[in-house]
C-alpha cells in the first residue's frame, strides 16, 4: 500500500502573532515551525496505516527549502520517502499550490505506482483556506473527504467518519481517494531519538513545480484586537463560596 | 488585590527563584514596605527558573560557589524542597579521571560525602547505563533535585504573609527613575512606585532592566538545550520522580535525568547560541515562554547519539518536549551581585543559577542590610568587579563563547582566557615580548609570567629548577620562575606592576575620608606610606592596599589588577558628598616597575638623579639613610619624572618606581641598562605574586584575606589601634580581645612524592589541610583549613602552602596533612601568623 501525506511548513506561534512591518508575514524571528495539527494526525494516520497493512507513506510538500525540516520530522515518526516542491516564497495561493501538487503527484505516480490514499490536513495552520485537498483531488480526479475524524482501510474501500451537529456522516470511497484529515483522529507520536537520527540520514527527493498564479491575493495581514480577558477571580479556596454562589444566582442558574 | 501602590521602601523586580528568596530573606531580617513585581503570570512568570532542570551537585572547586550551592541546599532541605536523588559524573577519557581525583579534593574540603566508582558500580546504581563506554564515576549521595517554583512560591508568600511584601504579577517595568545618581522610582505598566531601594532580579532579562536606570549589569542569555523524552519503561516502574541517580556525562558535557517517567537529555556541548535581552519575545509571543525558544535540531543531534551511546533506551524513547532553554551568563561565568556601580541603592540579584539561589538570595539580602554579606565573601560575584572593557557586549560575548563549552569542561586553577587578550598593554610591552615572554591576563592586563630570555638562568640554578613530572602541576608553569627568583635574590630583576591601580585623593576632607576607610593611622607624613587593610561593617577584609602620602591633602591609592574594580566602588561609595575630597583614577596615567633584589640600590643610584637646591642635576642618594623603607619620593630617571616608593612584596631592598605612561620605555630602559653590570632581568609575575610572596607570607586580597577573615586571624594587626572611627572598627576591636579560632600559617610539605613516585606540587585551588589522621579542621566559626596560595620556595628548597589552622594545629613544626588530587601528603606548619619563612627579620628589605 502507498500513502502520500501533503503537509505545509508553517510558523509555530504564541498567544499573540505579531506581524512584519510590511504586514505581509508573520514575524517569525524567534519562532519555530511546524505543521498544522490536522497533518500531524494525517501522517500518524498513514503511518498506522501502513503499520497495519504494510506498504509505504511518503510526505510531500511544496514550500522553502527550509521545509526540509517539517519532512524530516514526519520521516523521524515513521514516514519512509521525502518530497519537496520548492518554492522562493513561504507559501503560493490555494490554485497554484493545487495545480503544482497535482502534477508533482502525478509525476511520483509515473514512478512509483498510484497512492492508494492521498492525505491532507483538513486545513492549513496560517491561512486557513480549506482548498488545496479538495483543488488537488479535483484535479487528479478524485474523490475526497474533509473533516475525516476516522479512516480504515479495507479491500479498497477507504472508510472515513467524520462528525456533524446532526451526528456521524460515514463515507465509503474506492481507492485512489484523497482525505483531509481533521486533529482528533488520533494521537500523533513524536519522533523518537533513533527516528530523528535516522531521518537526517534519508535523501528528500526535490520535484519542481510550476503554476498560474490563482485568484486569491494576500492584500495585508492585520491582527485582530486583542480581547480583553474578562477573567474575574472571586477568590481562593472555601472564601470564594459565597461569591460563587451570588454569580450563579445572577447568571439565573439557580431557579 | 491590594491597589497598586506608589510608595515602597524596596521594590523587587523578578519572580524567579532570586527575587522570591530575596524577598523572603529580606523580610526575615525585618524589612518592611517591600514590592516584588513581575511582567509574567505567577507561580511562573516564564523566566529561566521556569524551565530549569533543578538538580544541585554540590561539589565545586571555587570556595564562593560552592558555599552558595550548599546554603542553597541547606534552604531547599529546610523547605522540604530538595529531593536527594545522588549524581553520578561519568568519565569517558581518562583526563577525566583525574579530573574526579580533584573533585573528590574539593568535595572533602567542603565536607560533602563522596566517592570515586567503578564502571560497574555505576552500572549498579544506572542499571540502564552501557558501562563499556564509562571509564569511572564520581558519586555524591547528596546530589538532589528541588522544586524551585515553589521553593520561590513559599518564601514570597512568606514575605506576604508577615505583611512586609505586596506582589504584583503581570506588570511590566517600562522605566528606572534616577535622581542625583540615586534611584527614584520604578516605572510599570500599573503605576509609579517611589523606592528607596530597586533590585533587579530579572535574570536573562537583568541588563534590559538596569540600562533603564543607566546601568550594567554584563551578561547574555543564552542557550542551554534540553529535550524530555519519554515514555522510559524501567523509570516508569519507578514510580518516582527520581528513582535513579542523575548522570553528567561529563566528557560529552550532557547530563540525562530522571523526570518521573522520562528522561530529560540537557547538553552543554553545542555552539553558544546568545540572544539579545532586548529580542526574548514576550510572553504573549513565545509558543512556550519567552524563555523556551525552539530546539536548533542540528545543534542538538551530535548530543541524542551520544546520549543514545549511553543510555540506548534512550533511542527509541520519544522526544516529547525539547527547548532552547534560555539562561544567563557572564564573562566570567560568576553571578553578578551587589550594588551596581552607576546608581546608588539600584541593586542586582542576577546571572544566578538554581543551584545557588536561595543561598545567593540570602547573601544579598544580608548585603543590603549589614553594609556586607556574612554568608561568605562575594568577591567572585562583586558587579563592582568589572572594568569598563568588561562590561560591553563585546567582551561578554567573546568570553561566554570561550566558557560556555567549559561549562562541564576541566578547567585548570591557572588556565588562561584566549580571547579579549591585549586588551591593555604596559609600556614596556615591546621589551617583554622581545624577551620572550609568556603572557598572562589580569583582567585586561598582559603581565608577564616569565621570560624565555632567562632560560639559561634554569642551567645556573639547576637544582633548584626542576621541571615537574606530571603535566597537570607543570601546567601554566614554567622552572624559568624559580630561575628568575633565585637570580633576584642573587642580584636584580624588574617587575612590570603596570597594572596595578592608582587612585588619587585630594581635597582638604581626604585625611578624615581615609581614616574612616581604612585600619591603620593613614596620618603619616608627606612623603610616608601606609599598609592597611580596608575592612566591613563585620570587620572582615574589604581590601587590602598601601597609600602613599604625596602632599598634605594629596594621598595616593595603590591596589592590584583583581581588586581594583571593587576598591574603585567601595571608596567612591563612600566619598563624601560635600565636595571635599576629589577622586582621580590613575591607573591609566601611571605604569610601574618593581626593582628589587641586593643590588638593586646600587642599579637605581646609577639611574637616578634629581635637581639639588643650586638647580644642578646631581645623583640622588637613594641610601637607607636618606631614603629609607616606606618613603616616597620624586626624583628624575633620565629626565623622566618618576615617583619611587621603597616597598617590597617580594622580600628585597628596592622600590615601585612610577612614571606617566607615555615615559614608560625610556624609563624602562634606563633602569635596564643602569642594572647590566648587575646583570639585571625582567622578572615575571610567577615571582611577584607567588614564590617570592610566599617565600615571606604576604597575604593577597581574595585568597588569604577574604570577608570571613579578619586582621587578628591574618596576623596583619598592628599593636595600636588608631582613635579615628573606622569601617569595622567595633569588630576589630572586639576580635583583638578575643583569642582567634584560626590562625594564618606557613606550612612546608615535607614529602610531596605521590604514591605513583612522582613528586606533586599543589596548586592552591583550596586543597584541604587534614589532620594526620585525614580529618577535616573546621574552626569554631565553622570555616574549614585548605590552601589559599601555594607556591615553591626557591630560595629554601621548599614547597609552601598558606592555610588559616585552629590554635591546637597552629603549632611550629605540628605535622598535618594535605589532600591533593584525592592523595594524601605530609605537611608540616613552618610559621604561625605572618612572620616569613625566608628572611624572618626582614633584614634583605631595610639593608
């Protein structure tokens, strides 16, 4: 079985993003990075998939060659095969990323055989656009699932869950599929040592990639005002009882 | 929560585990009024203390650190903190072995319990450890582990809880206010608080802080990586925080300990990775907390093999959590306590680890209260320590990458810094070096150890020039020393004391000034000189220096390169504040040359001339008679202007002969070739501060005279005691009356062949003085005998060794022991108190 993981290189911040003078980035001068929680799961998916099935997860992402780091990480908790499409800048809009992705996958494809799954995070960690899995998989024609909270695998048939207001909506799809991956799916590990050692040592294949710039322009980032915390502490310990008491009280709890 | 209030006799700022403890001490020893604040959420506000891996090893080889560290200790026992757990420090080269040999020296010093291990007697107590790879162990049982948040949480709310300290949480400094050089007031995002007292306690964050005020505090965050892996199955079954003995592996300089069920990996072996205090994101920013950046995996990796190479469990555990930890240093890897120099009552508590905390809290919450900390002498530590060249980022990031990596490293007691050299240089630089010189750095300063050019004088004085066998003892020495001694003794040498420090006073209040500075009667005439220590409130040395008297009013200072930052600071802190006494720093205006040895008169009555009554350039008779021991006077060398000053500190007749910097050279030469029927040589430092000064018991400031010591205890009290009021006096008084517990000895080594057959030279880095039976001295006033200064005697064939001894050891010929590297040697008190081995009369000085 192969699986490929899509994954984006992204800032790992705190509570409070600060921006570059330009207002075209996050200042990321003393920030690590990261993948978003959604694709670390989508990798710890695949490679429980593949632990269960056999076969191969391959991590592919298009982004600044200091995304080599984020694919060694995922090959340091299990992943075997590396992919990076580089690119000058920190990210390309949604089409264009898509449009690389799918002919990057169709070239590894040429190479390596079909991906019985293609897995994406349900939405990147920055900018959020919910697009590239479902652009992606539209190009290469296939079918796919967002917000994915399960996925087994079974005589190709891919079984994905996912969760709504209205309850649990399951979906069957024959493989090839594509899925995007929603946290909560399951518990990523961490690298280990050996992994992290180990994963310095595997070569990550470069694919070039082109793309029409697509619709979506960043104009300005701006940070949003910052809330004001409305905490209220009404004391410590047995004191605080009675204020509890009145605040519930106020808030017509008691009746 | 109280309202943020605008008057405080003491504000604290810093939540760590300095400002907690500070605030705690301060409110044991009655401070009242007091504010402690924080720009961070309590119980952490995200500095260093934070994400410390709070373990102590008690055992260091430098006396101030290691008392702090086990003060430190004492309190986290006391508060149920402290978790003993043992250590183990691992050797993988064999270098380090005796290494541990040293460590197990000091650790018997300061009676900590310790014992050298075999591989597989480590592998006993870390069965999970590959001992193929470990040489030896040092274990000590009473290595532990502490929480120190809520060791700082308990001693600030203690402070609250007696109603002397209000905390604010979350409020940030923006500001120091300074009137007439004072601090005012402390500036935060919640209001303005009027102090009479500011500390700054902030850690990584410490300079940022005080350049509000308008003053330094030198250090530089930097990086300490870590990481926590985990799950460990045989530390899980533990069931225990720490289950296991934590383990340096010191030649790697990486430590794993046991955190519950994981293993945090720390490393002190990756490059210096320094960061601006002005760049640590705020809380708001940081993922983790400003002062847990993200891990530089590359740097990392090379420490995770090693790790792995130890430990191999370690491989498949999985890395749960790994950091850039922030944390402080300096350029000379010491704290950076007192008050500073620029601002007066603007205190810093910074550049402190865990481990000596609350022991450093405590010594400077006495500082602030007594004038003078009683815990131990915190010169290592003084803020005033630093010259100006010390305090730039410059410096501080040159030395802190040249020590980070010595952080576990083997650090020998005369090992010199290699970056930040010619940093100062005397005059006669050009003549040293031509001469071959091998340089030594004192603070800034080049001083010459020795001279290549004197090499043939090994040959003259063959026996007593011996090199010695094993490297460690000939390290940083040369046989070139006992050459040069033993030629000056013979003849004359000159020695650069360029630099020394030269403060000048003048004004018509500096007799009163200097009497209330100093112990002994400064009213001499113009034209006299006076030696005196300088003392604390405690009557302890404060510092020890001569002056001369140059002009009535006109006195001048003369103190060594190591001192000369803090006696700077404590006599200007001082002054009075009505304009009557005027202080000029001379030290670079003057250089120095020290000539000496029995033809040293007749070298300088060939070089010297003055100007007689009929205006005529005559010689000038520098007999005993006309010029004798501790006179000053002005004479002409060549045409230079010189002052000299008939003085000795290695035993012979001569003088400190002054002049501006600028007629260095020519004075230099004229006395080199007045001395070349003599045959005069340049003499290094190996001399001047260690075997001629030990040959004839003189004391130096930071080693024999400390804070913990006093006169009576040096043997360096004077039969009367002057009736002007003095810094100390009371003590001092009160010590005369009493018979001292320790007593300041000379003591020979009668056998110094070690087991192995090689003769050993201690190097007096605080080796033990043991009773015969290898017990401990430990005086009434629970301080422990060990080696101050040690140093061969050339002139008498022996090895010296200065050590204070309790009055039943302090014997003439009693015979004790010495420990050096772990080995026991016989050793035998030459002379009680300060009269020298060599020359008891002084009869060489005044002929």
């Amino acid at each position: 079985m192969n699986i490929l993981v899509c994954v984006k290189r992204v800032p790992a911040p705190g509570a409070r993003i600060n921006i570059t003078p330009d207002a075209q980035q996050v200042d990321t001068a003393f920030l690590g990075f990261t993948v978003s929680p959604h694709e670390e799961c989508a990798v710890e998916q695949a490679v429980q998939l593949i632990e269960k099935h056999g076969g191969d997860v391959t991590v592919l992402t298009l982004g600044p060659v200091e995304a080599e780091e984020q694919l060694r990480t995922a090959v340091s908790t299990g992943v075997a095969k590396a992919v990076l499409v580089p690119i000058d800048t920190q990210d390309w809009d949604p089409q264009r990323t898509a449009h690389a992705l799918a002919s990057v996958i169709a070239e590894l494809e040429v190479a390596n055989g079909k991906y019985d799954l293609i897995l994406f995070g349900n939405e990147s960690a920055d900018s959020c656009g919910y697009q590239v899995g479902i652009r992606t998989a539209l190009k290469l024609g296939r079918p796919i699932v967002n917000g994915a909270k399960g996925l087994e695998l079974e005589n190709g048939i891919a079984t994905v869950r996912r969760e709504s207001d209205a309850g649990v909506e399951i979906y069957k799809l024959k493989t090839p599929a594509c899925v995007g991956v929603k946290e909560g799916i399951n518990l990523p590990r961490y690298p280990t040592m050996k992994g992290r050692l180990a994963s310095k040592k595997v070569a990550i294949t470069q694919n070039a990639a082109t793309g029409n710039e697509g619709g979506l322009k960043l104009i300005t980032l701006r940070r949003p005002p910052e809330r004001a915390s409305n905490t209220k502490i009404l004391g410590t310990g047995p004191d605080a009882a009675s204020a509890v008491v009145d605040l519930l009280e106020e808030l017509g709890v008691f009746k | 929560m109280s309202e943020f209030p605008t008057k405080a006799k003491c504000v604290v700022i810093g939540a760590g585990i300095v400002g907690n403890c500070l605030v705690g001490h301060l409110a044991k020893l009655g401070w009242t009024d007091m504010v402690q604040i924080d720009k961070g959420p309590l119980p952490n506000p995200g500095g260093s203390t934070g994400h410390a891996s709070n373990f102590i090893f008690p055992t260091d080889h430098n006396k101030e650190m290691a008392l702090l560290t086990l003060a430190s200790q004492k309190q986290y026992i006391e508060m149920g903190m402290n978790n003993t757990c043992g250590g183990i420090e691992v050797a993988r080269n064999p270098e380090r072995l005796e290494e541990f040999n040293r460590r197990m020296t000091s650790a018997k010093s300061w009676g900590i319990d310790a014992k050298l291990l075999s591989p597989a007697e480590v592998k006993e107590l870390v069965p999970f450890i590959n001992e193929k790879i470990v040489l030896g162990g040092f274990y000590t049982p009473s290595v532990s582990c502490v929480d120190s948040l809520q060791t700082g949480t308990l001693m600030r709310e203690g402070a609250m809880k007696s109603g002397n300290l209000n905390v604010f949480a979350n409020t940030e400094v923006l500001d120091l206010e300074v009137e007439n050089g004072t601090i005012k007031a402390v500036v935060t995002n919640k209001g303005r608080i009027e102090a009479e007292y500011v500390v700054v306690a902030c850690g990584v964050w410490s300079p940022r802080i005080a350049k509000m005020a308008g003053a330094n505090i030198p250090l530089t965050p930097a990086v300490h990586q870590m990481a926590d892996v985990g799950p460990i199955d045989i530390l899980q079954k533990s069931n225990a925080e720490v289950a296991y003995p934590i383990v340096r592996d010191m030649d790697t300089f990486c430590y794993e300990r046991q955190t519950a069920g994981s293993m945090e990996v720390g490393s002190y072996a990756h490059r210096a990775i320094f960061m601006h205090p002005d760049d640590i994101p705020s809380n708001e920013a940081s993922a983790l907390s400003p002062t847990e950046l993200p891990l530089t995996q590359d740097d990392f990796d090379p420490q995770m093999e090693q790790a792995i190479e130890l430990m191999e469990m370690l491989g498949d555990a999985e890395i749960k959590y790994a950091i850039n930890g922030l944390l402080s240093l300096t350029p000379d890897a010491m704290p950076v306590l007192g008050e500073t120099v620029e601002v007066k009552n603007l205190w810093s508590a910074a550049a402190v680890w865990i481990k000596e905390g609350p022991g450093i809290a405590q010594l400077v919450a006495e500082w602030m209260t007594y004038g003078y900390p009683h815990l131990c002498d915190p010169h290592s530590s003084d803020i005033s320590r630093f010259y100006a060249h010390e305090k730039t980022d410059h410096h501080i990031y040159a030395r802190c990458d040249e020590h980070f990596n010595k952080t576990y490293g083997i650090v020998h007691p005369r090992e010199q810094w290699a970056t930040q050299r010619n940093m100062r240089r005397s005059p006669f630089y050009a003549r040293e070096e031509a001469a071959g010189a091998t340089f030594f750095d004192a603070r800034g300063w080049e001083r010459p150890q020795w001279f290549a050019s004197n090499e043939k004088l090994v040959k003259k004085f063959a026996s007593a020039c011996e090199p010695r066998a094993h490297e460690w003892d000939a390290r940083w020495w040369s046989p070139i020393t006992n050459a040069e001694h033993l030629q000056m003794r013979e003849s004359v040498g000159m020695v650069d004391l360029t630099a020394f420090n030269e403060f000048d006073f003048t004004g018509p209040g500096t007799m009163k000034f200097l009497q209330y500075m100093c112990v002994n009667n400064v009213d001499v005439e113009v034209g006299r000189s006076v030696y005196t220590p300088l003392l604390t409130p405690g009557g302890g040395f404060r510092g020890d220096l001569t002056i001369m008297r140059l002009a009535m009013d006109h006195f001048r200072v003369i103190t060594g390169a190591f001192d000369g930052g803090r006696d700077n600071y404590w006599f200007n802190r001082h002054m009075p504040q009505d304009g009557s006494v005027k202080f000029t720093d001379m030290s670079s205006s003057l250089c120095t040359i020290g000539v000496w040895g029995p033809n040293a008169e007749k070298t300088m009555a060939k070089a010297t001339q003055n100007i007689n009554a009929e205006g005529k350039l005559v010689p000038f008779d520098v007999s005993q008679k006309n010029f004798p021991y501790g006179s000053v006077r002005e004479v002409l060398i060549d045409g230079v202007p010189a002052t000299m000053f008939r003085i000795s500190y290695v035993g012979e007749n001569g003088w400190e002969v002054y002049t501006k910097m600028e007629h260095g050279l020519r004075m230099w030469d004229s006395i080199a070739k007045a001395g070349e029927e003599f045959e005069i040589i340049p003499v290094g430092m190996g001399v001047y501060a260690v075997t001629g000064r030990i040959e004839k018991g003189y004391r130096l400031m930071g080693a024999e005279l400390e804070s913990e010591y006093n006169p009576v205890e040096a043997g360096l009290n004077r039969a009367k005691v002057k009736t002007a009021d003095f810094i100390g006096k009371a003590e001092y008084l009160k010590a005369r009356e009493e018979k001292p517990c320790a007593v300041m000895c000379t003591l020979e080594m009668i056998d110094n062949t070690s087991k192995s057959g090689i003769k050993r030279f201690p190097t007096g880095g605080n080796e033990p003085i043991l009773t015969k039976t290898g017990e401990r001295i430990v005086d009434t006033k629970g301080r422990v005998s060990r080696v101050t200064t040690a140093g061969a005697a050339p002139s008498l064939g022996k090895y010296l060794l200065l050590a204070y001894l309790t009055p039943e050891h302090a014997v003439e010929g009693n015979e004790l022991r010495v420990m050096y590297m772990n080995e026991l040697f016989p050793v035998r008190v030459a002379r009680v108190g300060s009269q020298p081995v060599f020359d008891p009369t002084d009869a060489r000085m005044k002929s």
